[in-house]
C-alpha cells in the first residue's frame, strides 16, 4: 500500500481515564482505533468528526487498552487486531513480529513488532512515511513512554531492554504515539539520573510550558527519546555513575543488570 493523496491519513488523540491517550488514524471519513480503553470517549469523538471505525489495533491485553472492544463491537463489525501472545478474546487478526495490519479502508498497513516486557505479548505498531512531512509513525502502546518506559509486570529486564533497543533503532524522525500523559513524571526521574543531559533541560521546559497550556506533550520523536530517556540511555556514563552513587548498582554489572536496576529506581521514585 502506498501512502498516495487519497490514502492522506492523520492522527487524532483521544484523552481517557486520568492520563491515557486512544489513538484514531483516519482519513475524514474512516478511522482505525488504536487500545480504545474506553467506548464511550471513542464513540463520541466518531460522531464529532464524522467517521465510520473500520478496525481496532491492540497492544496488549491491559483493560485500559481493551476495556471498551466489546462495546465497540456491538456498533461495528470490523476486525481487531492484537498480539498473538497476549490472551485478549476479542481479537479476530492475531499478530506478531513482521508480519502486517491492513486496514483497507483506510489504505493503511503497520508493521508489527514484537516488544515483550511490559507484558510477555506486547506488540507495537509502525506506518513506514506516517505524515504530510514523510516521518514514520509509531504506536508504542506501554513499552515506550515519552521519557520513560512500562513498568515489568510479566517480562523480565532483558526483554524490556531488547525491545526498547528495537523502537531505538528505528528512523530518528520517527513519531511516537505512546499510550499515557507521563512525561514530566518520567522526566522528573531522568533529571535526577542524568542532571547534567542538556538536551534533558531543554525538553523538561519544552513539555513543562506544554502541559501548563493544557496541550500534551506526546508525540515524542525516536531522536528526542534517544537524546534524553533514561531506559534508552542506560549504558550511558553519567547513568551508570548514578546508580553506583545511590548505592542502585556494583561496578562490574552487567548492562542488563543496569537497565534492571534504572527500572527498579524508578518504581519506587
């Protein structure tokens, strides 16, 4: 599928609950739904800007990502998608690393992404040239926050550390439609492992100034996400020096056993 004038897509944020954001990809007249939690915000924001859903994407099987399939489904008959190795009973096109979602509708195709960690079938989705400007697009579900990463509910560091360096490798100008409003929490954290990251300070005032003018402050960029998140700069000098001061980490650990303990900093932060 080429990305052609007709085929024109953008992405429109849904807020949910406190801090979750619903993805819809749409054309002005189809839309595809990435982990709608919540039926009732998706539904109403169909009716506002006068789309018909055409398909459901899932990331994983956490109810504030599936919690509103059902009710979806009782409005529409179309497909949904999610991870082939998280149980979610909904889904109808079971996916896993390299293979692709097409949604006809809407000229659209993801490839998909195995990012286990966060839980043990965690999937990501990317559209290769997403925008007008040619950047692709990544949803990332709970693996990749701006400036953060999942908690480990099911998978273990080494996973968590595997797939962040899967999203790491792809294109700088690369944008991430991450699922949660976290980011000055996550850069809170970042600044006290890394305080002297200029690039860090920059972006801190940047989503600060965002978040007081009520605007969020995802989409982030693969580039921006490189620069100054934690859990992709976890084999950095200063990060590791960090840890070994907080008494967090030994001097001959291993770069895993560093990602384990950044993540374990941050549970408790």
């Amino acid at each position: 599928m080429t990305n052609s004038p007709e085929h024109a897509l953008s992405v429109l944020a849904v807020p949910a609950f406190n801090d979750n954001y619903l993805w819809l990809i749409h054309d002005g007249a189809n839309a595809a739904v990435v982990d709608p939690g919540d039926a009732d915000v998706i539904l109403a924001a169909l009716r506002a800007h006068g789309l018909t859903l055409s398909a459901i994407l899932l990331t994983h099987h956490h109810t504030d990502h599936t919690g509103g399939v059902a009710q979806l489904l009782q409005h529409f008959a179309i497909p949904v998608f999610g991870p082939r190795n998280d149980a979610i009973t909904a889904v109808t096109e079971p996916l896993g690393e390299n293979d692709v979602a097409e949604v006809a509708a809407l000229g659209l195709a993801l490839s998909v992404i195995d990012v286990p960690g966060h839980t043990k079938g965690h999937i990501a989705y990317v559209r290769d040239g997403g925008d007008i400007n040619g950047a692709p697009w990544l949803f990332s579900g709970d693996t990749l926050f701006a400036g953060g990463c999942g908690r480990l509910f099911e998978g273990t560091p080494g996973q968590m550390a595997e797939s962040l360096g899967k999203l790491a490798a792809l294109p700088d100008a690369t944008l991430v439609y991450c699922a949660h409003e976290y980011t000055l929490s996550n850069l809170r954290f970042a600044s006290a492992v890394e305080p002297g990251n200029e690039a860090l300070r920059e972006r801190v005032a940047h989503d600060t100034e965002k978040r007081q003018q009520g605007l969020p402050t995802v989409p982030s960029t693969i580039a921006l996400e490189k620069a100054t998140n934690p859990f992709l700069r976890y084999r950095e000098p200063a990060i590791l020096a960090s840890l070994k001061v907080a008494g967090k980490l030994s001097s001959d650990a291993s770069p895993v056993e560093a990602f384990a303990a950044l993540r374990m900093w941050k549970n408790n932060f």
